[in-house]
C-alpha cells in the first residue's frame, strides 16, 4: 500500500489516498505491475502512440480555436494559422505531420503484435480492442484531412463518402444523410469537425479500455511464454520508464525533422489549392496511410455473383480490417512468437512486402501493371487470413519453446548465445 | 534476433520509400520534362530567404505579375520580412489604393492603402479576372510554390519553358506552347523578357534571373515562417540530441544490474 512506504506520501496525500486511492494504483499499475524482462523496443510502440494521441489532442484544440469550419472560410482560416497565429505554424504542422507518425507507429505495434502472436489467447480482447482503435483513427484522421478544405480534402471526402452508395437500395439516401445536402459542401464540413473533435475522446476511452486488457495479463513478449516466476520480470518502473523515455526521445528526433525540416512530404500540393467542385485534380490519392485500403478497394474491377464490383470493392477494402479483428482465431497454432514458428516467421514477412506493395498501387493511377500489382497483392492479403494462418497451424512443426524467460536470458548471456543467435538467420 | 528483424525493417521502408519516389516519376515522365533543380537559398536545415533576391523578386512581381495574379495571402505588413523598414512598407501600400468603408452615406471609398491592409489583387473577383483573360484564371501566387509540385522549381520551370511549338503540335488560339506546363498549353503569354524591370542594385534583370528572384519572393509568400522554422528546428535539434544522449544514459545505468 502506498502509506506503508515511507517518503511517498505526506499525510495529506496519505488522507486522500484512503478515500480515493489515486497514488496506490499507480503504485500498483506502475511500480509493482510485473513487465517481462526481456522486451525488445518493438514493445517501445505501445507509449509511443499513447504518447502521440496526446500530442494529436493537445495540438488539435490549440487548431480548434483559430480554425473555422465553413465552406467560405475554412482554407483562410488555415492559412491565417500558418501566417498569423504565435507559433501556428508549429502547430499546423505537428498536427498535420503527428498524424503520419501516429499512424506510422500504430502500423509498427500492429506488425510487431502480429510477429509475436500477441493477440493469442489471453489477449483476444486486447487484440480486438486495438483494431476497434485502428478503425476509429483512420475515421477521424479521413474527417481531419477534410477540414482545411483544399483541392483533396474536397475530392477525398467526395470519393470516400461515395463508397456507401455501393450498399444496395438504401446507399443512395445514406450518402445524401451523410453529406448533410446533395454534395459534399459546408453541412459536411461543419459534421466533419464536430466528428473530427469528438472521435479522438472516445479513441482515448478505447485506449483506457486498451490498457486494463492489457494489465489484466500483462505484455507478451519477444518468446511468447508465459511469465513462470517473478525472475522472469521486472517492475515497469524504472525499467520500462526510462526505456520508454529514450524510445520517446529517439522518435522525438524523426518527428521534429519532418516537422521543421520537410513538414508538407506527407501532404499533397494539391490540397494548398482552395476546393473546387468544379475541377477533379488529375489523381486523387488519399494520404500514404491509407493507399492499402484504397489499393485493395479499386483492386475488384469485376462483379462476382451478382455483386457489382464497387460493392464488392468496398467489402473487400473493409474486410481487410476485420481480418484483423478476428484474426485470433484465424491463427490455429499455440505457439506465439515466430522465433520459434520456421514457416510463419517468412508468411508473416511476405504479408509486409504485400502490404507494401499495396501502398505502392494505391499511390498509382490504376492503369497497366498496377492493377495486376493490385488484384495479386489483394488476393494474397485474403489467402494470408483466411489460407495460410489456418493451415499453418496444422501443418507448422514449432521449435522447442524455452523452459522460461529467465532460462533463455540466462542461457543467451553464457554459453548458448552462438544458437539463439544462428536459430533467426533466414 | 533483433539486428536481423531491423534489418530486415529497414530493407523493406527503404523499398517502400523508393516506390513512393518512383511512382510520381513514372507518371509523369511521359507527360513532362524533369523540372530543372535550381540552387535556393532557402534550401537545406540552415536555409533563408535571400533577402536582396525577394526584394527584387518583389519588384517583378509589381510591376509585371501583378497585372494579372493576386496574392491573396499577404498583408503590406508582411512585406518587412523583405527587408524593408516599416517607413518603407508604409510609402508601398500608400503607393497603392484600397476599398474601404461603408462611410457615414453608407458607400465604398477609395483610400491610400496602410501597412494593415491585404495587398489589393487586380481584378474585384473570379469572374471580372476570367472576362479579362479570355476564359482563364490566373491563380493566386501567394499558395503557387506549395500549391505546385516541384514547388520554386515549377514556377522557374514555367517562366522560362516558353518555347516554340514542335512540329506537329496543335497549339489552341489564345494559348502558348510551354515545356514544364501539363499539357503544355498554357493561357498565360510568355511574361518576361530580357530587360523587362530595371534593378536598383544592378542585377543584370536577365529572364533566368527574374524568374529565380520572383520564385524566391513567391516560395517566401507560400511559407513565410520557414526563417523562423528553420532556426528553431536546430535548437530542438540541439535540445533533442541531449536528451537522447541523457535518457540513454539513464537507461543503461538503469539497466545495467539486470542485465
């Protein structure tokens, strides 16, 4: 308890503590929550992206008080921040830059889950939950990339919002409710910023939720086993804080190179022209972090039993992430981590080059070898899911799993080292 | 295990990064020349705007852009990031008129223009610009270096890829032929010529030449703070390199009894 240890508590704290016991559960959360000693800093990803949804919320109210968000005005009032507001700039642009790196990190602790089989039995609900997380980002950063209303915030919201005519009898009518009038215009915007504002609280509910999963078990770690005895961990802190802190520190660098030194890389110029109804821009493309999603959505170029492509298209696009979701029970096999898994170790790293490659098509107008690109790299994304990772399992023959943590932490620091190294080779 | 996963990583960003490069080439290779890359003082972490070449820059946007293209975005006020004191940007906007009003009868006047004004455009809207240039708008230029791709290049590209048209090519009445312009015809006739603006401090006003200084004024107008960026971005920098330096530090005496 927190008044059992001295130096932590005046009596004031001490007295609040025993009607709302705030420091006890940090102490409990913190100090005593048991961390597997062993985490590499793909495990840094977790507090970095916390971290950075904090960041997004700061600097997104500081936006919300200068930004108007009205068809007339709403590309002005962006560019008066850049020019006009103390330090706008910064701000603009650590908002607009802090949404890649968000989403650069989520897509690295999302891969990381998936080498190490994070989302296996106890942390289904853990798993599930990031992907519900996944979903809602990728809502709000479609609705934040709307509201300075250029050439491709304008298209982009367009093209998106169109997909839900797809959807027999009723698509029609939900696009009209969506867009608020019969094109996307100044009702859309004005939802589209009341969206943007609200979706990232309800982000931040999700990660709280996200949390007491996760120190229900605790974090998986780079073998997969079980914590066995308190040898096999440490306490969160100091260890893990200061870990995390020069992860922190490390990302702090590549976050303020973008921001001070190239900070419009990730947008496109078209979106620095007013929004035109009148003029479609050449090609539309939606910002780098969703060019998968959008590379598998214009993969379906053909109808299949009766289903038109475009719906087909958008089952597809969607699907990808409930593949996500259930892929807890996709995965047949018991083992967690792939050091220990000879096949899925190289499935897994196909399944990057694929995603990869799917960026790559979203990026390019659809023409020639890149729909080819497409509707290959979106059929192996399917075969990976719902193929590879069932069989797999029956088929995989695992390597033998380390007695415990300690063991191999042990055994890699004297003599055995030479194998554990040699067992990761290709 | 982890020098290999990284590797591994590393590989495939550095494929990734390649694609994404790639990809806008092979799309519009076949459509236009590479812009030419020029030499910009604001270039590089410790890059700013050339001061004397966004005066002169000024100049030609004045006394010939100006005839036809707004800058929206700017204020006369902002024009002492130019290097002008504040007596000078005051004789500029007195130089030119400004709409203001309604007065006490209720009408729009005409008043010489002060520092805290928009810097006036030469058409009243869209519509009288498009009437005055036979259909076509001429854009705002105080977005166009953002607003391109290729940025200061594209708008040096422009001004000097006026060329005669190849045999064959069919170019539209009203229209110009120009090398970097997508589609190549262009609604804006060729605007500079050798000697078209006379420079107070003695630059030769060659069209290479204006066009570089009036990209280095327009990439100031599109991103006026980038002075400022730049130079704090090195002490963040700075700042950050000893923070990395400090935790990592913590981190290995921390660690260093469990190991």
């Amino acid at each position: 308890m927190a008044d059992a240890r001295p130096g932590i508590g005046t009596r004031i704290v001490r007295w609040i503590d025993y009607r709302l016991p705030f420091m006890a559960t940090m102490e409990h959360e913190l100090y005593e929550y048991p961390t597997p000693r062993n985490l590499s800093y793909w495990w840094n990803f977790g507090s970095l992206a916390g971290i950075m949804l904090v960041i997004m919320i700061v600097t997104g109210i500081f936006l919300a008080m200068q930004y108007t968000p009205s068809a007339l005005l709403a590309f002005d009032s962006v560019e008066r921040i850049m020019r006009d507001v103390n330090y706008g700039w910064l701000v603009r642009y650590a908002h607009a830059n802090g949404a890649s790196m968000f989403f650069a990190i989520v897509y690295i602790h999302i891969f990381r889950g998936l080498y190490y089989g994070s989302y296996k039995a106890p942390r289904e609900l853990l798993w599930m939950l990031g992907v519900i997380i996944l979903v809602l980002m990728i809502a709000t950063a479609f609705m934040g990339y709307v509201l300075p209303w250029g050439q491709m915030s304008y298209w982009a919201a367009t093209v998106i919002t169109s997909l839900f005519s797809a959807i027999p009898v009723v698509g029609q009518g939900i696009v009209t409710f969506l867009w608020g009038g019969f094109t996307v215009g100044d009702p859309t915007l004005h939802r589209f910023y009341a969206l943007h504002y609200l979706l990232p609280f309800v982000i931040l509910f999700v990660v709280l939720l996200h949390l007491i999963a996760l120190h229900r078990f605790g974090s998986n770690n780079p073998l997969g086993i079980d914590l066995k005895g308190p040898q096999d961990s440490l306490p969160f802190h100091p260890y893990y804080t200061v870990k995390d802190f020069f992860g922190l520190s490390v990302f702090l660098l590549i976050y303020a190179f973008f921001v001070f030194y190239d900070p419009n890389l990730f947008t496109n110029a078209d979106n620095y022209i007013p929004a035109n109804p009148m003029q479609t821009p050449n090609h539309i493309v939606p910002e780098w972090y969703l060019l998968p999603y959008y590379a598998i959505l214009r993969s379906i170029t053909f109808s299949l039993i009766g289903i038109p492509a475009k719906l087909l298209g958008v089952i597809s696009a969607f699907g990808s992430l409930f593949l996500l979701f259930i892929v807890p029970w996709l995965d047949t096999s018991p083992v967690r981590s792939s050091r220990f898994r000879p096949i899925y170790k190289w499935v897994f790293w196909l399944l990057v080059i694929d995603v990869l490659a799917l960026g790559w098509v979203g990026a390019n107008p659809p023409q020639g070898i890149v729909v080819t690109v497409g509707q290959i790299a979106t059929a192996y994304y399917y075969i990976h899911f719902l193929i590879l990772l069932p069989l797999l399992g029956k088929i995989e023959r695992p390597r033998p799993l380390p007695t415990s943590i300690a063991a191999a932490v042990l055994s890699s620091k004297t003599k055995v080292t030479a194998p554990a190294v040699s067992m990761d080779k290709p | 295990m982890m020098p290999i996963f990284t590797a591994r990583l590393l590989l495939a960003a550095a494929a990734l990064i390649g694609l994404l490069l790639l990809a806008p080439m092979l799309s519009e290779a076949q459509e236009t020349p590479p812009l030419p890359h020029q030499q910009w003082s604001f270039d590089g972490v410790f890059g700013t705007y050339d001061k004397a070449a966004m005066q002169r820059g000024f100049q030609v946007y004045k006394q010939i852009c100006s005839a036809c293209h707004p800058v929206k975005h700017l204020y006369f006020r902002d024009l002492q990031a130019l290097g002008y004191t504040p007596d000078q940007v005051e004789a500029i906007a007195a130089s030119d008129q400004c709409t203001d009003g309604p007065n006490d009868q209720g009408q729009m006047y005409q008043r010489p223009c002060r520092p805290s004004d928009p810097i006036p455009g030469p058409f009243p809207n869209d519509q009288a610009a498009r009437a005055a240039n036979g259909g076509a708008l001429p854009p705002d230029l105080s977005m166009i270096v953002k607003a391109r791709e290729g940025g200061p290049d594209y708008v040096y590209g422009i001004l000097n890829g006026f060329k005669p048209a190849p045999a064959g090519f069919q170019v539209a009445p009203g229209k110009y032929y120009n090398e970097y312009f997508p589609g190549h015809q262009i609604a804006m006739p060729p605007p500079l010529s050798q000697g078209a603006v006379t420079f107070a401090d003695g630059t030769q006003a060659t069209v290479p030449q204006m066009a570089h200084d009036v990209a280095t004024f327009l990439a100031w107008a599109s991103e006026p703070m980038l002075d400022v960026r730049h130079r704090i971005g090195v002490r963040v920098f700075l700042f950050l390199i000893v923070g990395v330096g400090i935790f990592y530090a913590a981190k290995r005496k921390i660690w260093a009894p469990v190991h």
